[in-house]
C-alpha cells in the first residue's frame, strides 16, 4: 500500500513538474495561437538598391493547421524594369501585381542578399476579423484581381494593406498620435535622408499639393509610415482601448556596413553652378565657346525637368506634381533663344525671350515658393544661376558680358 502511494505520488509531482514547465514555456492563449492562422504586418526597411528606398510592406500569414507559410505581396512588377517599364511610368501605366508566395525564402532574399531590416507586428484578431481579411487577401490575389496600376502615392504596396487594415479600426481618437501627419513632402523627406540626390529630384517634380496637410483618413503610403500606423490604432468593434497590434518582433536587423562618403550635396552643386555662371558673366563674352557650351548645358537640363514634370502631372495624371512653381525656371524658353539666337533675324526674338526667362527664375530665386510651395535653397540657387545667364544673354550687346567685362 505504501509502494502504491509512494508510485501515485510520484506520478502526481511528475504531472505537476511537467505540466508547470509547459506552463512556464507558453504564453496565455498560445494553444489557440499554435493552430489558429495568425496574420502579420511585415515592413521591410529601405535597403542600398534605388528600388529599395521606400521600403516595403507585406503580409504573413501562418497556418499551423495547413502547414502553411505565405507573404502576400503587392509589389510585385508584372513587366521587367527596361525602357519599355521607364515609359510606361511617364504616362502612369505601370502593371504591379499580388505575390503569395513562401514566407521563409522571400525573407531570406530580403535579409541575407538585401541585408534590409524586417519587423513583424502579430494582429490580435478575432474570428471574424481574420476571417474578413483572410477573405480579402484570397479575393486580392485572384487572377482576375490581382494586377492592379501601381500609382505612387494612392495605389501601392502599402496603401493596399492600408485598406484592409482600414476595417479594424476603431477610430477612437484617443489611440491616435497628438502631433498631425506630415506632408507628402516631409513624409519622403525624412524616408530619403539618407539619399539627398533623390529627394532632390523628387522635390523638383513636386507642387504646391505636395505641401497641403495630409487628411486624417488620407491614404498611408509610406510602409514605414504604415508600421507606426497599425501599431498606434485600437480594434473596432471593441469596448476597451485593446490595440490592433499583439507583439512587434525584429526578425532581421540589417548589417551596420560602412558607409561611403555621400560625396556632393545638391546643395553644393547648386552654389557650384551658381558660381561658374556668375563667374562666365564676369569674366567671359557670351560668344565665347566654353560660355555657349555651358548655358547649352544648363538651359537643356532645365527643358528636361520641365517635360518630366508635365509628363507626370499632365500625361500619368499625378496631381501631386502640378501646378509646379518649378515650371516658372524649367522651361524650354531660353534653350530656344540660345538656338534662336545664332542667326541675325532671330536675335531680337531670342533676347526677349531670354529676358522672360530671367525674370520668371529671379521671382523663384528670390521668393521662394511664394508662401504656396515648398522650394530648397538648392532650386533657388539654379533658379539664380539661370536667371544671371539669362540676364546675360538678354542684354543688347552681342559681344559682351556683364558691364565689368566691357570694362576690361
């Protein structure tokens, strides 16, 4: 009888020793969390690649039960990136399709050959919420739904997980950041600091839109942006402030590399450039080789910013870009008036031309964006250098420069 109980009472601190170590090893709730699907927010941070500076976003979802794995991934081209994709992006067509595709081997590809951080937020979400949205992103990758037109700020990677992600809300303001969202302007801004020479270029193509307060209900389509969203709103259909989000995890962190120097700012080439044409209409006649191969130089860059504006704000229907202050500088005028200007009956033409144009720049130059646009120093100092090199060219002396170079 003692060796009975003895055996009984060993079984019973086994069971209890075994059962609190797995007690121990598993959260509240990790039953149902092994064998229900769990659905995740994967944002992969911005990488090295040109393609890559915005980051990413995606989203997992985990089937114990089906032993399943998958990333629905809206950033997806469906054609390649040649010529024929660049041309296609001037006039706003540009075919992006939804992924499902293995969770393990798309990370691998975006930690170990792209070395770019992946943070996962796990939803807390009840049955019929991850039923819903389970629904949609099925419904998403259809063939028939799954090519959409990429736009970038109102239809992508991001704002499609936007939607979705839309429904849970509660809307509750108490669960939102006291501080208003940025502009579209600072939003790319601050992703591209560490790229000034895009975000120059981006900050050339961008209006006055670009600078109006973002909306509350307005689309997020940053995936960074997007992170700190999800992770800062409350699920609807509930009486407590619970979030939408149930843990954050770093599942890579990116290699510290060294990093090359960033070399020359746009703003140091702005004022370089300004230098050289004050310099050429000191010291130089304007008939001089070396001061027409430089305006040629100038001048048609100028005419390239402005069709790449008016492609994108009129052809691909970019209201973000349009109406442009930039489009008072970057103008085709003075290219004409320098070609104008080799042949005698055009000469008059060309200097007034020129001298439009100069006044036009020195207004951007001057005044900046005119209290309805945002406009950098660096654009204000090419606006000047044009508009010096205008002012040249339109005087009415055809031999000389500035006053001080006659003087020489």
């Amino acid at each position: 009888m003692a060796s009975i109980r003895r055996t009984s009472s060993i079984i019973f601190m086994s069971l209890v020793i075994g059962g609190s170590r797995i007690l121990a090893a598993a959260p509240a709730g990790s039953a149902a969390w092994r064998t229900e699907p769990q659905v995740s927010l994967i944002t992969i941070l911005p990488g090295e690649a040109l393609y890559s500076s915005f980051g990413h976003t995606a989203i997992r979802v985990l089937d114990p039960k089906a032993g399943s794995d998958v990333l629905y991934n809206y950033g997806l081209s469906e054609n390649p990136f040649d010529l024929a994709f660049a041309a296609r992006m001037l006039v706003g067509r540009m075919e992006f399709t939804v992924g499902v595709l293995d969770t393990k081997s798309e990370l691998q590809f975006y930690s170990q050959d792209e070395n770019r951080t992946i943070i996962e937020q796990r939803l807390d979400l009840d049955e019929a919420q991850k039923e819903s949205m389970l629904s949609a992103l099925e419904t998403n990758a259809l063939p028939e739904n799954r090519i959409y037109n990429y736009r970038y700020f109102s239809d992508n990677c991001a704002t499609r997980v936007w939607k979705i992600f839309k429904t849970l809300d509660s809307g509750n303001s108490s669960t939102r950041p006291e501080t208003p969202r940025p502009t579209l302007r600072e939003s790319i801004g601050r992703t591209l600091a560490k790229r000034p020479w895009l975000d120059f270029a981006i900050d050339l193509m961008l209006g006055p839109e670009a600078d109006m307060r973002v909306k509350p209900d307005a689309p997020v389509f940053l995936p960074e942006e997007l992170m700190n969203w999800t992770a800062g709103i409350a699920k609807s259909g509930t009486k407590s402030e619970t979030k939408l989000v149930d843990s954050t995890k770093t599942l890579y962190e990116a290699r510290h590399e060294r990093k090359k120097a960033t070399g020359i700012t746009p703003l140091v080439a702005a004022i370089a450039l300004l230098a050289i044409a004050l310099a050429l209409g000191l010291f130089m006649r304007k008939d001089n080789p070396a001061a027409i191969c430089f305006d040629a130089i100038l001048f048609g860059a100028a005419a390239v910013v402005c069709l790449a504006i008016l492609l994108f704000w009129i052809a691909a229907g970019y209201g973000e870009v349009g109406p442009n202050l930039n489009l008072l500088w970057a103008i085709p005028l003075p290219l004409v008036a320098l070609l104008r200007g080799r042949k005698p009956s055009g000469a008059r033409a060309a200097m007034i031309l020129f001298r439009i144009t100069a006044v036009a720049a020195a207004l951007v130059a001057i005044l900046g964006g005119l209290g309805i646009q945002s406009i950098s120093q660096a654009i204000r100092f090419i606006a000047l250098a044009i508009a010096l090199r205008c002012l040249v060219r339109g005087l009415d002396e055809s031999t000389s420069a500035l006053p001080i170079a006659r003087s020489r």
